[in-house]
C-alpha cells in the first residue's frame, strides 16, 4: 500500500507531537514530517511530495492567510486540512474559499481527528455539519445577492439579452420603448456590478 507523507504544521512542540503519536498509533502507511513555523513548512513543500498538510492558521500569533496560495503553487495536489483554535463558524469558510479542504477544530477528540484523516483521503475534503451549514448559508446568501435582486422585468430583459437580442428587439417584443429597454438594461447591470453581456451570462451561470 502507498505510503502517504503527512506535513504538521504547528509552533507549539507538544501539538506537534501529539499529533505524530496519534498517526503511530491509529494509523498504517503514513510518514509524519513537522514544521513549527511557515518557512520550514514551504522548505519540506520544496523538497519531498506532501500528500496532506495539517495546518494551523495561527502561527506565533500570526494570521497568514496568503499562505494557502504558496502552498497550492508548489504542490497542486495536496491536500490542506486546517487544523485550529479559530472557531470555525467564523474560519472555516474563508479558509475554504482559499484553497482548504477541511477544517477541523483542535478542541476535537482523538476519534473525530481520526475520522477527519480518514475522510480526507477517501473523499478529497472534510467538514463538520456546522461548515455545511454555513456553505449552504453562503451560497443561498450569494443566490440572493445577485439574480434575486432582479425584479421580474429585469429578469426577463436579462434573459433576452442573453439570447442575443437588442435593445430594438427587445423593444418590439415586450412592445415598450428602446428608451426603457436601456434604463433597464443599465439597471440590471449596477444591480449586479457587471458591464457586460458575458459577466451576465457568467453569473446566470452560476445561480441556475
């Protein structure tokens, strides 16, 4: 079986090896390596594949969270468990939004951990109820933020407008003026802080 290579990434010692016991004695095929702070862990990135870094998103009492992007451009593929304090109905989804796969409180039993590793390797990402809650509550938010600000004539204006019709066209179908087809075209697009028909097109995309 493959071993897998795990990256701990903690400043304090004792997190650090709490961990790399917990993986000795729970675990088979894995490789622990730890860093305690940024810079050792972007050194171990450079130098040997990393199938999954634990990372804490509060070294030294440092919040960095350009740090997910160093880590994806070395190596693509790892996976990345933020492991933390920061309650996570607060974190986890900025973390995620960033590049994370998981978010696991470090306040967790030995048996939750053990379950979060496993279920990172089996499906490619982790989250608690709480996080699929707050996704779900994020993208229901950003639903309604943008197409849901469209009164039912700007939507069906917006709709026309991508099938490709003018503003002329338009104006004879919906048998109003070219001058009101304009003004709601123009509101249509400060609604939803576009310029143009192809970042309409990308955001109906997205929310239907």
């Amino acid at each position: 079986m493959e071993i897998k290579n795990i990256l701990i990434v903690d400043d304090h010692f004792v997190i650090r090896k709490g961990i790399e016991l917990i993986f000795e004695e729970r675990f088979k095929n894995y490789t622990t390596y730890n860093a305690e702070n940024y810079e050792q862990m972007l050194k171990i990135l450079n130098t040997l594949s990393i199938d999954l870094v634990l990372l804490d998103i509060n070294i030294n009492g440092a919040e960095d969270i350009s740090i997910m992007s160093q880590i994806k451009k070395i190596q693509p593929e790892a996976k990345i468990l933020i492991f933390s304090s920061h309650d996570e109905k607060n974190f986890a989804i900025r973390y995620i939004k960033k590049g994370a796969n998981g978010f696991l409180n470090k306040f967790c039993d030995e048996d939750k951990f053990v379950e979060a590793i496993n279920i990172m390797f089996e499906k490619g990402f982790y989250s608690t109820n709480q996080i699929k809650f707050e996704l779900l509550k994020k993208s229901k938010k950003s639903f309604e933020n943008t197409l849901d600000q469209l009164s039912n004539r700007e939507h069906e204006i917006a709709k026309l407008l991508l099938k490709g019709y003018g503003n002329l066209e338009i104006s004879n179908k919906l048998s109003i003026k070219m001058s009101t087809v304009s003004t709601y075209k123009n509101r249509i697009f400060f609604k939803l802080g576009i310029n143009n028909i192809v970042s309409l097109s990308d955001i109906f995309k997205e929310n239907t």
